[in-house]
C-alpha cells in the first residue's frame, strides 16, 4: 500500500522524541496527545480518547526484543494523518495488546493518529511486520535524530 494516496499522510519531525524521560504510560500518551492536538493533527478530546482506548484496548506489543505500544483512537479524533513516535530513555510498562493479561516493557511507542480506517488497518499490518526486524527496531531505539525514525518510517508507506 502507497499510503502517499492518502495525501494527507506526513511524518512530523516534532511528533518524533528521543530518549524521553517518562515515568508512566499515561505521562507519555497525556504527552503524545497534546502535541498532536495542538499541532492540528487531532481533533480536541484526542487526548483523553487515547488514554481511555489505552484501558479498554491495551497496545503493549512483545517484539521479543524492545518492547513497543502502539495507541490510537477511532477516526472521529483525527483531523490529519500522521504518527507520532516517543523512544523512552527507561521503559515504560504497558498492558499487552489482546487481553493476554500480561504486561510489555515498552521503549518505543507510535502512536498512530490516521483517519481512514482502511489505511489504518495496513499500516498497522506493516508496522506489525516491522517489530519482526530486530534490526529495524534497534535503530530506531538508537536514533539520534528524529530524521533517522522519519526514514526508517517512510519505508512503511
């Protein structure tokens, strides 16, 4: 999928924070949620949509490596596409997507904003076949730059 057919779709610098200090998953999301709302992506309310989505749907994904989460909410909170990325300086312990019941200590969170539900069921599929690459996810653990997660991302799309 060309997500670039989605022409709304960017990859902004300043949604992408590097060795970030948080001490909570709901620190971290409040934080995502209000740079997104405030530079337009998402619509007033994406802030406590993407907390209570986060109780109600958990993210935590165990890669067998670095653990990610990946947030969202339903489309009706999204103005613009986009994603937002945090790579913790400490990881951040998040439910386990899928009800398992268990916990996944995250580093990097992506929280995806994205206002059609199909491109959002793809990316989410590619993002999934990303945390299968090792290799991907510690570069991206390791990023300096915030051009070096924008690369790494528009592979994806």
């Amino acid at each position: 999928m060309n997500m670039a057919s989605e022409k709304a779709f960017v990859i902004d610098p300043d949604l992408i924070l590097l060795r970030v200090p948080y001490l909570t998953r709901e620190e971290i999301l409040t934080n995502l949620g209000r740079k997104l709302e405030e530079k337009g992506y998402a619509k007033k309310g994406y802030t406590e949509a993407l907390l209570q989505r986060e109780v109600d749907y958990p993210t935590g994904i165990n890669t067998g490596t670095i653990g990610v989460a990946i947030p969202h909410t339903d489309a009706i909170h999204v103005n613009e596409t986009t994603i937002a990325v945090a790579v913790l300086d400490n990881s951040i312990e998040f439910e386990e997507m899928g009800g398992m019941d268990g916990t996944v200590d995250v580093e990097i969170v992506l929280a995806l904003v994205v206002s059609d539900p199909k491109v959002h069921l793809s990316f989410l599929q590619k993002l999934m076949g990303m945390f299968q690459e090792k290799e991907t996810l510690l570069r991206m653990k390791e990023a300096k730059e915030p051009s070096e997660i924008q690369e790494i991302l528009s592979k994806l799309i």
